[in-house]
C-alpha cells in the first residue's frame, strides 16, 4: 500500500470526536441512500482521521491520501474523492485537474480557501462541488448523495468519443473512421481516448506519461505512439505535436 494512503480500519460507534464543525451523527434520517467508496485527501491527520471515523460510522468503506501525489495514483480505487486543497507537495487544483483529466469520477473540494474566486477556480478545475471549511457533517452527507445522484443518472453515451468521422468507445474499446474499424493496440486506444476527449486542448506530456504509461515511459515511446496511430487514423493532421509542451488532437 502506498505510504501515504491509510485505510484506518474503524467500527461503528467507535471512539472519536469530529473535527470542529462536523458532527458525526448516525441518526437513521441523516444516512446515505448507499455506501460508497471514499478517498479523503487530507493534509491533517488530526482533522482526516476525525473525517474517516464520521464517513465510517455512517457504512463507507474510506481510504486517507495524506498527500497529492498519493491522490493520484489512489482515486481510481474510489467512487468518490474528497479533495482538500491545501496539500503538502501539490496544489489541490492542480490534482483535481489531472484527476478530471484522467477520469469523471466524482470529486468535491473541501477547503478552507472561501472566497468567490476560490471558488470558480475550484469549479472550473472539475470539482462537482465546492464545500468551504468549517461545515457541518450532515450538509457534507447531503452534497455526497446529491453528487453521485447526478453521476446514477449520466447516460451511457457519454462514454463514446465522437470527432467527425472518428467514433471512440470506451465500452468496446474499439475505434472507427469512416465506419472502418481500426486495430489499435491498448496503449494506442488510451492515448488516443485521452487526447479525442479533449479536442483542442493541449495535453502536456507528463500527464500523458502518467495517466497512459504510468512510471514506465519514454519520449520515444510516447512519440512511436503517435507515429502509429497518425498512420492507422489515415492522416497526420489528427495529433498535433506542440513542441515542448505535448500533443493536441484537432477538432473537425
């Protein structure tokens, strides 16, 4: 397990006192509709720890990333992340940015930082709600079961990628031009999958290497990637290589 990713194995009615403002009560009128798994990225262990024991007391299944690269290698093992902002190694919008880059899991910032900009930054980075330190318990129950009621209900279609004559699908995994299905290797499907996702953005190379390769890449990796799927896809035009910086699919 990663060092710093606890999964404190906790009972109901187990000893502890909520962090000031959340109190962990179990009343059967404040319970979730379902129990989830939860990733609370925390700084503070004091404050994550009180967090935990109330998520836990109400029937989830919680793990702790005490930091924000510990966030990023833990949140796909979730259902849903709970993101402070304040990290030791990373700024939290930066994590949630790679994080809704990567993945729609839900994700909801709570944080102490309040102001009307914080907040449009924490929304516009992909958070699905903002809650501001200190809250109460109850309302972060709430905002959990009113996010992943929203997430129940996105249609399927969603998970098919469609760029003029280029059809992606997630589900199937498979990639068509024109109709014609192109054989694409696992690799080849996700770099493609992560660039079509995101016409016209530039993705920088690093959160390429990460969320397709992991540790184990190379620029020349990355760049025989491309050659091969600018060749399988029938033109070049399809992946633009911004010098220096990373790749861009073009928009049609």
């Amino acid at each position: 397990m990663d060092p710093h990713i606890s999964s404190p194995r906790l009972t109901a009615g187990g000893p502890g006192r909520p962090a000031s403002g959340v109190a962990a009560h179990g009343s059967a009128a404040h319970r979730p509709s379902a129990a989830w798994r939860l990733l609370v990225v925390e700084n503070d262990a004091g404050d994550a720890e009180k967090l935990v024991q109330g998520l836990t007391r109400h029937g989830h299944t919680v793990e702790r990333a005490a930091t924000g690269q510990a966030a990023l290698r833990g949140y796909r093992h979730a259902d849903l992340v709970l993101l402070d902002l304040e990290l030791p190694d990373l700024d939290g919008l930066e994590v949630c940015r790679e994080v809704r880059s990567a993945s729609d899991i839900p994700l909801i910032a709570v944080t102490a930082r309040g102001s009307e900009v914080d907040r449009v930054l924490g929304l516009q980075a992909g958070a699905d709600d903002y809650l501001v330190k200190p809250y109460g318990f109850h309302e972060l129950m709430a905002r959990i079961d009113a996010v992943m009621r929203r997430m129940r209900i996105q249609p399927e279609a969603q998970q098919v990628v469609l760029q003029g004559p280029l059809r992606i699908d997630s589900f199937a995994r498979e990639v068509r031009v024109h109709g014609r299905q192109v054989d694409v290797t696992p690799k080849e499907f996700d770099l493609l999958h992560l660039l079509a996702s995101h016409p016209g953005t530039v993705i920088p190379r690093h959160r390429i290497m990460r969320q397709v390769w992991g540790d184990s890449w190379s620029r020349r990796t990355i760049d025989t990637h491309v050659s091969s799927l600018r060749k399988k896809l029938g033109a070049a035009d399809w992946i633009t290589t911004i010098r220096g910086v990373g790749l861009q699919f073009s928009c049609r």
